[in-house]
C-alpha cells in the first residue's frame, strides 16, 4: 500500500500528540500536581539571624567536624546538645563506634511517650577537611531552629529531632552510619514512625538551575530557588502531603520527586529508613545538582540564603505539625 502525504502526516501527529502525553503522565507521576494547601500552624516563623547563627559556628571551626578530627566533630556535638537541652525536649544520646571514632547521635523528644512518631533528621559530619556550610551545617540549623519553634508545642503524636554523627564517607552505605543505627533502633523497639523527614542541604540558592538532564529540565524550574521533596513512589501521599504543608507555610517553592531512587534520591540518611519499612522523604536544595561548592572548600557560610532557609523551615514545621496533630495513618 502506498502511503499518501495524508497518511504519513496522520502518522507524525498521532506520534507527537502520543509522546506528548506520555510526557505530561511521567510529569505527574513523578512530580505530582501542584493542587491545594494546607494552612500555617506554626505560630512562630524561622528565624535567619538564628540560622545563620548556626551555620556559622558549626562552619567555622579550626578542626572540621568529620571523623578524622574527632575534636572538631565533638565540638559540633557539644554545641547541638546545647541547644538541643535548651529547649523543653527531652534530650538523649545515642553513642556508638566506628573503629576508633566514638561518636554519638543527640536526640530532642517533643510531644507525647506513645503512639506514631515524627522524626526530623539531618547530619553534623562534614566530608573531609571542609567547612561544609551547606552539606550540612545548614540541615542541622534547620533541626534546631524547628527545636526551638517545637517547644510547647501541643502534639498528639512524638516528635523526634535527630542529629546524626556519621553520614559522609568512609561511613555512607554502611552501618556505621548515624542514622542506620538511629533507624535500626527503632526498628528493633518496635516503635511505630508515621514519616521521617531527612533535611540535606537545605540553603543554597541561586537565579539558575544548571541543566542535568532532559528529564530535569522537562519537570521542573529553570531557577535554583526552590526545595525539592525526594521520596520514592512508595512515599507518594506523604510528599503530596508535605507539599501541601509547604505551599500553605512558605513562598519558597517546594517541587517534588516521587519515583524509581536510582536517579539519586537515595543519597542521605532516610535511606536507612526505608531499609526498615518506614516511610521517609528528603528535603533539599538538590545538593550537587545545584551546589557548585559541594564537597569543596568553597562550601562557605557566605553563600547560603537564610531568608530562603527560613521558609524551608516554616515549610517543613507545618509539614511536621500536620503529621504529628493528624489521629489516622495516611492512605496508601
């Protein structure tokens, strides 16, 4: 048979209009729509002087806060417990050793001793011989920022804030991460995690996204001032959920991932989470894919945003109070 101009532009059309929608189904599929918000509960709102406060001393340090200078990662321990007693938690330690290194994960317990918990967590330790500003002084900034607004605080469910010792190298993808032990002791006790919220580098900000890959580029902002929201498939409802939360907290756009991990959304401490079938997502400036200073001596306290961060932690306060306040599981 042959084919007529007609056919052959039918064809090409039913083509495109197929990709087309093919496009639109994986946009929905894996960043889910921007649909509705869930009001501010918060009271208080982040502070950025507080952050940057924050950043700056556990950035600054002569000895960096990594395994290989136990001193200065000490010291980064001191100064979260500190803070962490400072408020109405009730504060524990968790040590462990990795070989030589004697670390600890510091925990501030808000709300109530039973039930479903809430955990927020981030790392203190730093790759190498770095400041690490971004990665991730500013998550644990976050942690205690979100501390501090959580006292007092009415919850029906525990809230547990969580500050790891070991994730960088030689420690990722082993037992001896922080977080895998945090994780592993929870499991073992039984206790029931209705989310877990992972904050990895949360405050660089910049007016372009560098161009990754078509699939980026085609799902999300060309501006690198949003948050993204990573969690797996799995961890739909919870990021939709979460989104909402942000959308209803804070003017900093919050974006989400909600599919396969091998695209890299397995690259922080809620991995180890999902390891013992809880659900957990991750909040992030999108790190390296964004960052040009990751795991670089340029990874400075002068080139993070704290008014964005603020509204990072505002977003992720409204998404922990949402979850902590609601009686029933979330759907599947």
């Amino acid at each position: 048979m042959r084919m007529t101009l007609a056919m052959v532009l039918r064809i090409a059309t039913t083509v495109v209009v197929t990709v087309f929608l093919a496009i639109l189904a994986l946009a929905w599929t894996l960043r889910q729509p921007n649909l509705g918000s869930i009001a501010y509960r918060g009271g208080l709102r982040a502070e950025p002087e507080r952050l940057e406060a924050h950043v700056r001393f556990l950035a600054s340090a002569d000895e960096p806060r990594c395994a290989g200078h136990p001193v200065g990662l000490e010291r980064a321990a001191a100064y979260i417990a500190d803070a962490f007693r400072r408020t109405g938690a009730r504060f524990s330690e968790q040590p462990y050793s990795e070989g030589a290194l004697r670390a600890r994960n510091l925990i501030a317990m808000f709300g109530p001793d039973t039930g479903p918990r809430v955990v927020v967590g981030a790392h203190y330790d730093v790759f190498g011989d770095l400041p690490g500003a971004d990665d991730n002084a500013s998550g644990v900034a976050g942690l205690l920022e979100l501390a501090r607004m959580l006292d007092h605080q009415p919850l029906n469910s525990a809230v547990e804030i969580v500050a790891y010792s070991t994730e960088e190298p030689p420690f990722f993808g082993t037992d001896g991460m922080g977080s895998a032990i945090h994780s592993a002791g929870l499991a073992r006790s039984g206790a029931p995690v209705r989310a877990m919220i992972c904050l990895e580098m949360i405050g660089y900000y910049a007016p372009a996204q560098p161009d990754q890959n078509l699939l980026f580029r085609m799902l999300y902002p060309r501006n690198g001032r949003f948050i993204a929201l990573v969690g797996r498939w799995a961890d739909r409802s919870l990021v939709r959920e979460a989104k909402k939360c942000f959308r209803g907290a804070t003017q900093v756009q919050a974006v989400s991932y909600s599919g396969p991990v091998a695209v890299g959304a397995d690259l922080s401490d809620h991995l180890n989470y999902w390891a013992h079938g809880f659900p957990a997502f991750m909040v992030t400036d999108t790190a390296f894919l964004r960052n040009p200073n990751y795991h670089a001596a340029g990874d400075t306290t002068d080139t993070l945003d704290y008014q964005r961060m603020a509204g990072v932690v505002d977003g992720v306060l409204s998404t922990v109070l949402h979850f902590a306040l609601r009686r029933r599981p979330l759907a599947g």
